[in-house]
C-alpha cells in the first residue's frame, strides 16, 4: 500500500462533528434515563469520546478490546477478546460504539457476548459502515455515514497504528 503525504479527505472534521452531535441527539432521544457505552478499542476511542461529550445526561463508560485483523488491511475472521469489561452489564441500557462496520463478523460476535451478559437494551452506534463488504447481516442502529470500499484512515481508524491522529477520515490507496 503506497502511504502519500497526506491522504485524500473523505470526510471532513466539520461533516465528523456535525454528524456525531446528531447522533447524540438521537441517541439520548432512545435512551432519556441513562446509558451505558462500550467503545471498541482502539479505532472507536475518538468517536465515543466526542460522542459522549455530545451526549447530556447520565452516561457511563466501558471498554472493550477485539482482534479480528492480522497485520495488513483484511479481516483474518477470527476473533478474539483482548481486553473485557471492567463492569457488569445487568439490566443497563448499553451502546456498543464500533469505528467501523465492515464484513459485520466482530461486531456479531460482540453483540453475541453482550446479549449473554443481560444488558436491558442493547444496539450499536459505528461512525463508518460498508455495506457492500458484509458477509453478515448485523443491526446497528445508529450510523454515522455509510461509505463505499476503500481503505480509510484518520480520527481514530489506523493502517500499522499510523494515522488514528488525523481529524478526518482520509483514503490510502493500494
């Protein structure tokens, strides 16, 4: 994958931002009394840390740690827990927050584990989704922008822990 000095924009800060404030408001609309949210480490952690300052209320925070890519840009479709909750989900109103939405297969494994757990309600919030790559149909309730397949980058979304830094998500081409 050839790295050029600065990828092309796909979406802009300014498009992120407004986005997420509307997410917020959608999400706090579903949950008036309370929620519980549960960032996928790593790419997810800037998505919910402006999600949730977006968000008014009582809100609690997790995290969670999945491994589902090797080393390259592919899913190598195993996954597996590298980091578990720090709490019981029990009767809670939870919010998983995932970067990326892509083949669906770690995200069905997580809500699988969840579900297990006896969250009251659960769904999911991504800030990208790739519909044209899922090899499962998967609910998320909320989603920041839907995006066609490239490989994409910035505002937390990393290529070998590059890039997670940039405020935009930007496109490496192959």
């Amino acid at each position: 994958m050839s790295v050029s000095p600065r990828p092309e924009v796909m979406i802009s800060t300014e498009d992120i931002q407004a986005r997420v404030a509307e997410l917020a408001r959608e999400i706090r609309r579903d949950y008036p009394d309370g929620l519980h949210i549960i960032a996928v480490l790593k790419g997810a952690f800037i998505f919910m840390s402006d999600l949730v300052r977006q968000i008014e209320g009582n809100v609690s925070l997790d995290f969670m740690a999945l491994s589902s890519y090797a080393k390259g840009t592919t899913s190598s479709g195993e996954v597996r827990v590298m980091k578990d909750l720090d709490t019981t989900l029990d009767g809670k109103d939870v919010l998983i927050v995932e970067d990326i939405v892509d083949t669906g297969l770690t995200l069905t494994y997580l809500q699988e584990i969840l579900r297990a757990r006896g969250p009251r309600v659960l769904r999911t919030a991504c800030l990208l989704s790739k519909p044209s790559r899922r090899k499962i149909d998967v609910a998320v309730e909320y989603v920041g922008f839907t995006i066609e397949d490239r490989f994409v980058i910035g505002y937390g979304l990393d290529y070998a822990e590059q890039y997670r830094n940039l405020p935009y998500i930007g496109v490496l081409d192959a």
